[in-house]
C-alpha cells in the first residue's frame, strides 16, 4: 500500500518557458526548486505522480550526521541547518526536530567503528556522544534489557516523510514557481548542443537549465540522452504502528530493529539495510560496478522477484518524445511489500521494546532506494549537455540531506559559492567500474 502522504495542489496551466525545470518531486527536486525561486529564478517544477509519493515518503524520516560517509558529513551538517531555517522562511511545517538519536549494541565490533566515527567527527565540529554500558542502558531503559554501549547524537533529528515535501512544494508556489503533478518529463531537447526546452507529456518548457532528481527513474532517462548513470534500486519495506506506545525513544537504532516516532505518535519500524534486490536489465547491465556492494552486505540483501520488470524504473528500452513513457504507465512506484520482512520486523520490534505491544500494525509500504555504486549521490552538470544537471542516486540518504543537495544544486545553477565543495559528488567519477577501469559509454 502506499506510504502515508499529504496532498498539493498543482499549477492548472504549464508555462512556455522558465529559468529552470526540476525534473521529479521528491525532496530533492522540491528543494532544488525552492532555493531557486528563492534567487528569483523562473522555476517550474514537474513530477509524473504526485509530489513526494516514491521513496521519500517511504523512508525513515532521519536527518543525520551520525555514521555518515566523509563525502556526505559536510552536506548533512549544512541539512541540519536548513530543516531548521526552512519553517521560519517558509511558514511551512515538515514537523523537524533536533530529538537526537539513539544508537545500542551489544557488539564490541560495532561500538569500536562507532568510536572512530565520533574521533573523526570531532576533527570537522561534529559532536556525538559515546556511551558506556550503564549510559546505554539508562538511554534505553525501555527496552527493559542492559546494553554494552551506544552512541548518542543530540543534534540530529528527525522530519515527517509524510509533509515535508509537500511542505516544500507549497513554499514553491508561495514564491511564484509553478508544481505539475501527473506531468511526466519525457526528454529534453538542445540547440547547438546545450540544452534548451523540457519536454513533458503535456508540451514543452523552453529554458536552459534542467534539473533531473528523478530517484528510481533516472538512470533509465540519462540512458534517453546518452548518459551512463550506474544506477540500482533496493526494494525495502517498513511498516508504522499506532499511537499507543509510551516512554520508547523518538529515534533509535539496534542491529535487530530501527524505531522513529511519527508525527501523529506512532512508530515506524525497520531493519536496517535489508532489502530485496529485484533483477532487471539495468541491475545486470551495470552489474560489475555494484558487485563490491552487494558482496559487502550479502547477509542483509535477497534475491527478489519480478517487481522491477513490471514497474519498468530499469528499463533498457528507448522512448519516442511524442509517446507515452514507462513513466505515464507506471506514475508512483508502489512495488510489494516483503511480508517476511514485515513479519520478522514486527516480532522483533515487540521482543526489544514491550511498550509496542499496546499498538498495532497501522500499515507497511515499500520502496525502492535508488543507489550508486559508492553510496555516494551523483550531483553535477554533465558536461557533454551543458544545461542538464543530475541530482540522483541518494542511496538512502536523500531525505535528510535534501535541503543540501537542494541548496548546493541551486548553487551550480546560479554561478553562486557552493554551499559544500561540490567535487565529490560529481556523476564524473562513475566513468570508471568497480575493477578501476574507465567503463565503455
């Protein structure tokens, strides 16, 4: 079923041009079109289904620095910030709060990895703290259990999956920009070799600048433009409970299970990297690069089944501009749940926190988690279609550091000093394969 979402209005007429067009509305796309018309920038922004209705209403709704990857600390403390700055500007909600998040085990392995994170992140401003075994098991007295140790990090928080981009799509409108929803971006079009119109199922946008933050969808568009985007989704399913459950953290972590207390006081539950791994053409196309990762987290992924070849985000195929597309056939990926997944999550989140047991299972939704190689997002313009940016491949972490990625875009866009050194997120990087070779475009 779908993830819990709340709705916008769209602009009733697409305009004939703009100063740039975001393609997708997931927070991403949202910010990257609200710090552009916060510039005074024409913006419109297009979406095939509704605003924020694939993964980042579908996620966890964490906004962290703890465990992040060097590359993405410095984005997700610049996040933090904005979540923050974001309602005073706006007069939106997206229901963030710096509550901390919790962090337990029971592994010594763990907590040493957690220990040198924290060493590293001190040397950049990043405060986390570690806990002994009596801190851990106070912090996690609702688990009725003693802990080894833990990780606290006060300053990160959590935003409502549910509201914040819709939040953000409203902010839009506010400032002039315009917000299309079932308006799918079939392709672009250039001049002299840059880029200059968008061209969507209902007409064509003159501009410029393109912003592709297409999540699941974009490395079948970039592969339209002759752009080699390795790119694999991950199915995960999670499931939320009813209000009901008392004294429990608003954000913790274990190995067995994630809790995150939602913004009408339920809880959603998680286990952390697991996930289904669905075979399509592109998951075998791009297979060598994504080898390592898979190897690495083998004990938390499983084959899937045929959900990728009917939602057709993986396609190989080439599209016409003046026909429908995948993206018209299929307008929110809304892939099956993993019952087992559901199940073992559920069992696990009662046996580690009896509190949840006053509850019962509101819903549970799945989504694909558009991954890079790396983990690392691909943002930068492409060189070979000046104009065209890409802003995809979050592998998990869009949602919290979307403000970011969103302010660094509009950065690139208008010439402005970067918001973060935009040098490691550059697309550029995936021109070599996992084995170090530069891959065949």
């Amino acid at each position: 079923m779908p993830a819990p979402l709340k709705l916008v209005d769209t602009t009733p007429e697409l305009p004939d041009a703009a100063d740039a067009v975001v393609i997708g509305g997931g927070i991403v796309g949202v910010f990257a079109a609200y710090y552009l018309a916060r510039r005074g920038l024409k913006v419109a922004l297009v979406e095939k289904g509704r605003i924020g209705a694939e993964q980042s209403s579908r996620n966890w709704g964490w906004c962290r620095q703890q465990n992040r990857d060097a590359r993405e600390l410095p984005m997700a403390t610049k996040s933090l910030d904005l979540w923050e700055r974001f309602a005073a500007e706006s007069g939106e909600d997206t229901d963030f709060r710096r509550c901390g998040l919790l962090y337990l085990s029971d592994s010594e392995e763990e907590l040493a990895g957690w220990a040198r994170w924290r060493d590293f992140a001190r040397t950049v401003g990043v405060t986390t703290h570690m806990l002994d075994s009596a801190q851990a098991t106070e912090r996690g007295r609702a688990t009725g259990k003693p802990w080894r140790g833990g990780v606290f990090s006060p300053t990160d928080g959590t935003a409502d999956p549910a509201s914040a981009a819709p939040a953000v799509a409203r902010a839009i409108l506010k400032l002039g920009g315009t917000v299309h929803q079932s308006c799918a971006a079939r392709g672009i079009e250039t001049e002299g070799g840059s880029l200059s119109g968008v061209v969507t199922e209902h007409g064509t946008i003159r501009t410029k600048t393109a912003i592709l933050a297409g999540g699941a969808w974009a490395s079948s568009f970039c592969r339209q433009l002759g752009i080699r985007f390795p790119q694999a989704a991950i199915r995960s399913s999670i499931l939320a409970v009813s209000p009901g459950a008392i004294g429990l953290p608003d954000a913790l972590h274990t190995a067995a299970v994630s809790v995150t207390r939602r913004a009408d006081g339920g809880y959603t539950l998680a286990i952390s990297g697991r996930g289904r791994v669905d075979p399509t053409p592109q998951q075998l196309r791009f297979s060598p690069q994504f080898l390592p990762m898979f190897v690495k987290r083998w004990r938390s992924l499983a084959p899937g089944g045929l959900e990728g070849f009917r939602s057709g985000h993986e396609t190989l195929a080439r599209w016409r501009l003046d026909e429908p597309t995948p993206m018209e056939r299929m307008r929110i990926l809304d892939p099956a749940v993993d019952k087992a997944t559901i199940h073992l999550t559920h069992s696990r989140a009662l046996d580690l926190l009896p509190a949840l047991k006053d509850t019962s299972i509101a819903a549970a939704w799945a989504g694909y988690i558009d991954s890079t190689p790396d983990g690392v997002p691909g943002i930068g313009e492409i060189a070979a279609i000046p104009g065209f940016i890409l802003a995809a491949g979050f592998s998990g972490h869009g949602f919290g550091i979307g403000p970011g990625a969103g302010h660094l875009i509009a950065d690139i866009v208008t010439g402005s000093e970067p918001i973060v050194d935009p040098r490691p997120y550059h697309p550029d990087r995936f021109r070599k394969s996992a084995w170090g070779k530069v891959a065949d475009f």
